[in-house]
C-alpha cells in the first residue's frame, strides 16, 4: 500500500475500504502498478493499493515469501536483507521498533526545467527508449511514466522474440550478424540494404550501408579485422542465418582461415538468433521514431538507422544489468552532453574563414553523428550537400520546432530571394574626416536593433543544445542569446556622433568607436 500517487502507474481507480490491525479502516481510492528504484534491484509490484491517509508506505512480507524470497538477517545488527529466487539480494533495511523499514534510494526533486515538455525533447533527443531504459539513462532526474504518442505508433509489434542464446563471457566472443532490406525508397546515397552487427557481450553494435548484398562478405571480414586489433581479442564465432550473403563459400574460406565457428539458425526459425532479429527490430523502430518527428523524408532512412545505432550504444541495456553497451566496449561511460533530436535546425562556423563580408555561418538540420572523432553530420537546406562540422561551439542547435518537408523546401526556396532583398548603401569617401562624416549621417530608422560590444566569447564550453522549451536540456552556463555578444538599442540611443558623445554612456561610445577605427586601420577598409 502507498500513499503516493507519484509511486504508481497504470492507475485503475476503484474506491474501496481496508481494516486495519487495530481495527480502524482506511480508504483506498484504487490500484496499480508501483516502481520502486533500490539500491540493490529495481522492483516492479503489481496490483499495488493508494491510500493518501497511511503516514508510510507498506509491503507485504508475506507477499515476498509466497514469491519464494527469503528474509534473513544480515551482517549488521538490527538490519534485514530479502534474497530473491536467483540468490540475490533484493532489498535491506532495519528494524525500527518492531518493523522492517526499508532503505531506499535517495530520490532527486524535480528541477526546474523537468517539465513535460522539457520531458518529451530529451526523450527525442535520446533516440525514444522505453521508459525503464530512459530512467536508467538519467538516473539523477525523476522521470514520471509519460506517455509518448510517437513510441506508441512507432513500436506496435504483434508478439516478442521469445528465444535464448547462450551467454558471452567475453568480447568479441560472438558475433551476431543481420542483414536488413531491400528497403523503398533508397537512401539518399543509394543504400537499399542496412548490415547490423552486434558484439553479444558487450551488446555494443555496428551498422552499415549497402546498394547490393554482395558487399557483404567485404563489410564483414574488414570489421573482424579491425576489431581483433582494437580489443586485442579473437572473434570465435559468428552468428547468422542462412541466407546466401552469409552462407557463401568466400566467408566460408575466410572463417577457416581464422578459426571461426559459423553458427547457423534453422529456415523459418528466428528465435535461434534473437540477439539480431529483435536487435534489428529495435533499430527500425527507432528509425521510424526519429524520421516522425524530424518531419524528414523516407529518402533519409540511413541517417535514421545510423542515429538509432548510435543512441543505442549510449542506452543502459537490461541484459547487460542496465549497464550501457559503450561502457562495456570502452570500459569507460559515454557522455550524454552532446545529444541533439534528430532533424533540429542547427548552424555551423564555415571554415576556412571567408572573407571579411561572406557569411561566416551555414544553416543546416542536424541528421545524426559521424563515424569520424566528435563530429555531427549537418545537412546543407540550400544545396542539399552532407558535411562533418566537429563538435564545438562552431555547431550550434537551435531551440525552434523540427523542420517538415513543408517548411525545408520553403527555407530553399526563400532564401535566394531575402539575400537579394538586402539593401546596398554607397557609402562616399570625401577629404572630411571620418569624425565629420559620422556626425552628419542622416538619423538611423527608430527601430530596435542590436550594436557588437568587446564582450569576449568563451570557446571552450562543450556545444549547448537549444533543444528543450523552455530551458536547454542540457546543463549549460552560456548567458542568453541576447546579452552573449549583443546590447539592445532603444528609443533613447543617440542618433548621431554629437549625440553619443555627451549621453550618459559617452565612454562606452568613444571606446566603442575607437575600436572599430582601429579595426578598420588593421584591415585597411579605406587604403586605395
């Protein structure tokens, strides 16, 4: 029994009465599902009572022995500990006055920015895990059980992999290889075949595009390869089924010649390598998430795939013990720091610098993460070209609504005409000084606008996200946008030269114009 709606999900309401052991009653107001996040096991109770009138939650330790848990004392005195059927230990407390309380968790109060909303884009950005994956990948945050429309669409499926595979004891151990395809429409790059190959101890996996099945054998023997001398361990089987792109005598040949076990499942019989078929399943799924809420086309189903793979790595696995694929290939925690969703508006520095008055920046949408070190792939809206901009703060992400196919095509189409729309001013270079010319400018338009000010910039901050509403996702201590580079101007702002040096702010303005004059002197803006 709980007196917390905030412990239960799958909330049934039904009003109901409970007579208690001194014979008082309380009201119920209905049941459900409780979760609860223990030190030592993450425990899922069904069927579970909410009563707001109990001062302390209750559980039945009658309900844990006819489950076959054993409640024995522990080491420490006055203390407890149940052990489950698998001989682990479930969960421990002491003995309080004649009663068994149980230690659990620190919980972590909801921050500011944990809203919905907030919610729903980290979960974007985190490639739409399940929601026990998705607490186990930000266990520092209370996540509440949310319901995620697009998850719901996206992941209907009939009945799951029931099979079992022995377990690996090492890397490299097993390899399970699946080929996926043909898939309509190609990829942008032709590809109408992904290859997916999964480690089976750590669950860390490889994906790969292809045009024809015959690049197979190639993909497949280049990776062993390259990870025996990585991980300094000897690939000892192969796990795949019997089609012709992996029962061929060239791999064949090739397995003999490195002594590996080319492990075959029966026609027709999936259950004999599940790690692939519902490993495969998982990255479509994934997939088919990502493009629904980019508003991308079909055409962009391997950059999908290849962000899906990617968020999986980074994803804590229940049969790995919750720990994440990369931290048991790398034997080191990945960082979640630079996680965007899938199809953002995003901006880059374009390097080599251009000239003094070119575009300095690109806008593009963000379509996942690259093979190279630290790099995003960044599609170009107005040439359609894929680049690899490093992850720094030349990338940026933009807090604005995922693009649709609508409003992608409108930005090409638009923005050829709104660079012809900019005003060109002749600007005469008369034997006055520069000082008299400033001073007899004509008035600037009454708008608000914005001036640069000698602010200096940080560069070595990790890229920030704008990818939440209202605050960033991520932790950051960049200033807001308006007061990071720029200071606005108002109706009050001085006019002219005459009017800037005898206001209030007449240092910041003569320091303001002396830079830009020496600017000006170092570049050589008025040398012939």
């Amino acid at each position: 029994m709980f007196n917390d709606e905030k412990y239960v999900i799958d909330f049934s309401p039904r009003e109901d009465e409970v007579i208690l052991a001194d014979g008082s009653s309380i009201k119920t107001l209905g049941t459900g599902t409780i979760h609860l996040d223990l030190p030592h096991s993450y425990l899922k109770i069904r069927n579970c009572l909410l009563s707001p009138q109990l001062s302390v939650n209750l559980l039945s330790m009658a309900t844990f022995i006819q489950a076959n848990h054993t409640v024995q004392k522990s080491t420490s005195p006055k203390s407890f500990e149940v052990i489950g059927p698998n001989h682990k230990v479930v969960m421990e407390g002491s003995l309080e006055s004649g009663n068994f309380v149980v230690t659990q968790n620190k919980t972590t109060a909801f921050t500011v920015d944990s809203t919905s909303q907030t919610l729903m884009r980290l979960h974007q950005a985190s490639g739409h895990p399940s929601y026990e994956y998705f607490k186990r990948m930000y266990p520092n945050r209370q996540i509440p059980h949310l319901n995620f429309s697009t998850c719901n669409t996206s992941k209907m499926t009939k009945t799951p992999f029931k099979g079992t595979f022995p377990t690996s004891h090492r890397k490299l151990e097993f390899l399970h290889l699946d080929l996926c395809g043909p898939i309509s429409p190609a990829s942008a790059s032709g590809s109408k075949y992904f290859l997916r190959i999964m480690d089976g101890y750590s669950h860390f996996v490889w994906i790969f595009f292809l045009a024809n099945k015959s690049e197979c054998n190639s993909l497949i023997k280049k990776l062993i390869l390259k990870l025996e001398r990585q991980s300094n361990c000897h690939v000892s089987n192969i796990v795949s089924d019997n089609g012709t792109e992996f029962k061929n005598s060239e791999l064949t040949t090739f397995c003999q010649q490195k002594g590996i076990s080319h492990l075959t499942s029966a026609p027709y019989t999936p259950e004999q390598n599940p790690f692939a078929k519902s490993g495969n399943r998982t990255t479509v799924n994934k997939s088919r998430c990502l493009l629904k809420d980019s508003g991308l086309g079909l055409s962009y189903w391997a950059e999908a795939a290849n962000t899906a793979v990617y968020l999986e790595n980074l994803t804590p696995n229940k049969s790995i013990n919750f720990q994440t694929p990369y931290f048991k290939w790398f034997e080191r925690h990945p960082s979640l720091k630079n996680l965007h969703p899938f199809g953002c508006e995003a901006t880059s520095l374009i390097l080599p610098s251009p000239s003094k008055f070119n575009q300095k920046g690109e806008l593009g949408i963000f379509i996942g993460y690259g093979e190279g070190h630290r790099t995003y792939r960044i599609l170009n809206l107005e040439t359609d070209n894929l680049y690899l901009p490093l992850i720094n703060p030349d990338v940026e992400t933009r807090n604005t609504e995922l693009p649709t196919e609508e409003n992608v095509t409108q930005a090409r189409n638009t923005s050829a005409d709104e660079e012809s729309e900019i005003p060109i001013h002749n600007i005469p270079i008369e034997s006055t000084t520069l000082e008299e010319n400033l001073t007899n400018q004509p008035a600037l338009p009454n708008h608000k606008g914005y001036i640069w000010t000698n602010e200096p910039i940080d560069n070595s901050k990790e890229i920030i996200g704008d990818v939440g509403n209202p605050r960033n996702i991520l932790a950051t201590s960049r200033r807001p946008k308006h007061s990071a580079n720029f200071s606005e101007l108002t109706l009050l702002d001085p006019k002219n030269y005459k009017q800037a040096i005898n206001s209030a702010e007449s240092k910041n303005w003569e320091e303001a114009i002396s830079q830009e004059l020496q600017n000006m002197t170092k570049h050589s803006v008025w040398s012939p």
